[in-house]
C-alpha cells in the first residue's frame, strides 16, 4: 500500500447561498481510510444538474458543509491492502454512487445503482457513518469497487461527464433497446440530452430526434447526430404532426411539460423515460393514451457499475466526443454561476 496521502481541499459550501457562487476553498474530512479504500488525485470533475441543486437545497435540506461533484477522473495515488483490481498510478473514474449495500435484492440484482442503502458521491453517507464528499477538490478518499478503469485512449476531460450525465442517458437508452429498428426522441438539448443523442446515434437507431422548445440549438442538434428536429413551442400542431412516429423517447428536462403531448408522439407499445428530476410532481395526464397503444412511463437513474464500463468501451470505440467546455478548478465559483445562466455547451468540466 502506497504511503501517499494527498491534502483534502476543495470547494466547500456552508450553506445554500454556495449556489450563486459563494463556495469557499478550505480543508474538509473525508471518510476514514479502510482497506477496501482507495485515494486519487483528481485531475478533472464535471459540474453536473445535481451539484446546483445540492447547492441550494433543492431536494431537501443538504448536509452542510460539503463538496459537491461527481463526475470525477483522476489517478490513484494510494490503494487498501483489500483492493485487488487497482494500484497506484491507474487513472479511474467515479459517478454519483461511491457505495452500496451488496446485500439487498438490487444489489444481488447486480442492479446496484438502486441500492437501499444507496450512498451518494457527495452528501451522502458511507456505510460506516461518515459523510461523503465530492470532486470539486484536489482529492478522493472512498471505495476502490467504484473507481471504474478509465480506457487508455479516451481524454480525461470527455471521460469525466461520462461518469453521470453520460451514463444517466445510456442507461434507458440500453435497457430499452434503442438501436437499429428503433426509433427515438430526445426532449431537451442540455448537457443530459446532448449525450442522449451522440448515444443514440452510436447505438445505430434508425432515426434521432430532438425536441426543444425553440429551434436555437436545431444546428447544434443536427451535428450531435439528430435526424429531425421538432419545436414545440413554433408550432401548435408539432403533436399531432409528428404523432406516433417514434418508440423510445428519453426526457431529460426537469421543468413543466405537456406529458399528454408527449406520449402521442409515441408508437403502440412506446416508452417514455424522466431523467430530469423537477421540484414540482409530473403533469396529469389521460390514461387512455397509455392503454390504447400500450404504452410505459418509465423513469431510470444512473446506472451500474457495468453500465459505466460498456459505456466507456463505447464512447472509445466510436471515438463520441462529448461537448465540453473545460475550465479552471479554480473558476469553480465562476462556473455554477455561468451554469445556472444556461451558458455550457453543453458540459463544463474543471481542471485541476
């Protein structure tokens, strides 16, 4: 076991005013070091939906102070004499879950990603009790079982919003068999839905769609590998027009929407997955609609271990090139700011 044991500091927020951008740079605890443990230094963390929302508060009072990011790459820099499959120098990647029960049914499932006892990257708590922390820092301290081998090949900073927002769209978008024969929609050109249509396309679907409200990013669509474009909001009719001619459609917004609208522009036996988490519940909806085509209403999150590596396997083989926008970890403050505004395009990513 190597001796190295990196400084913990990061970007620290104290309370929900962290996101307008009033994070502080200073020392923060990390778990204790078990032999199943692992530390890295990170070199790259993408700034992710959630990390604004945990800022604030958004879902429910956060567990002050804490370090926020989980889309984190780095290099391990010190392994526990548990750990068999990774050594020191091995650049690896960590999503949003750095723990799981491995007892309960969805862990025995292999389907670990919904865990029980579910412990978040950052504002969450370890199976020993101790708070977790993120990657808005110069270091990780957490289980080795999910630092996930990052392919030689694929860049760091393509790599690190693969970690969430990445695998958060490849997910559904296995499990539901988007591919050739399929055809399938993406609500929403933002850092979820960019990937949706660089996978979807890489999966071989027959046909990609973006749907926005407006049309300002119909050429950024296009180039990420959409087919089509449909804006809602330009045309009153876009519903029925384009009524039953997808099967799979991926929602990644989190604001209101017209659910109803959306299920009519799927097929018999459709799907329509939520991934954007909003604050308020779901539109109603008719449940004639679902039963006369058979359709689902689904939702999904992240996805497992497993999940991660194929889906790294084959942003490299297909050389998917996420849109990234890297920037200093020192600009950390500066970056939630510019996220909230809607600015990426369409991930950022902080450099150490």
């Amino acid at each position: 076991m190597s001796s190295t044991t990196p400084d913990f500091n990061g970007w620290v927020a104290h309370d929900p005013s962290a996101a307008d951008g009033n994070m502080k740079w200073g020392n923060f605890e990390p778990k204790t070091f078990e032999d199943t443990d692992i530390e890295m230094e990170i070199s790259h963390c993408g700034v992710c939906g959630s990390d604004i929302h945990t800022l604030r508060s958004g879902w429910g009072p956060s567990d002050y102070p804490l370090v926020v990011g989980h889309e984190i790459i780095g290099h391990v820099t010190k392994v526990g004499k548990d750990v068999k499959d990774l050594k020191v120098g091995d650049r690896v990647g960590v999503g949003a879950q750095s723990e799981c029960c491995e007892d309960c049914r969805p862990c025995k499932m292999q389907q670990e990603s919904n865990c029980n006892k579910f412990c978040m990257t950052y504002n969450g708590k370890h199976l020993n009790g101790d708070k977790s922390y993120g990657g808005y820092a110069k270091a990780w301290r957490g289980p080795a079982s999910f630092a996930i081998p990052i392919p030689e090949g694929l860049p760091s900073e393509f790599a690190a919003p693969l970690m969430c927002g990445g695998v958060t769209v490849y997910n559904p978008l296995v499990t539901y068999g988007a591919g050739p024969g399929k055809r399938v929609g993406v609500v929403g050109v933002g850092g979820l839905g960019h990937f949706a249509l660089l996978f979807a396309k890489a999966m071989g679907a027959d046909e990609v769609v973006a749907i926005s409200r407006s049309s300002s990013k119909k050429e950024d669509a296009i180039k990420l590998g959409a087919d089509r474009f449909i804006a809602t909001g330009e045309d009153p009719e876009w519903a029925t027009k384009n009524a039953n001619g997808l099967d799979l459609i991926i929602s990644t917004i989190s604001g209101s929407f017209p659910l109803d609208q959306y299920l009519q522009l799927l097929d018999v036996n459709g799907t329509f997955v939520q991934l954007g988490a909003p604050d308020d519940p779901l539109p109603s909806f008719s449940p004639m609609g679902l039963i006369f085509k058979n359709l689902k209403i689904a939702g999904s999150l992240i996805g497992t271990r497993q999940h991660i590596r194929d889906m790294l396997e084959l942003a490299k083989k297909t050389n998917l090139q996420a849109w990234v926008q890297v920037r200093p970890m020192s600009e950390a403050n500066q970056v939630i700011v510019d996220f909230e505004k809607g600015l990426p395009r369409y991930r950022y990513v902080l450099k150490n």
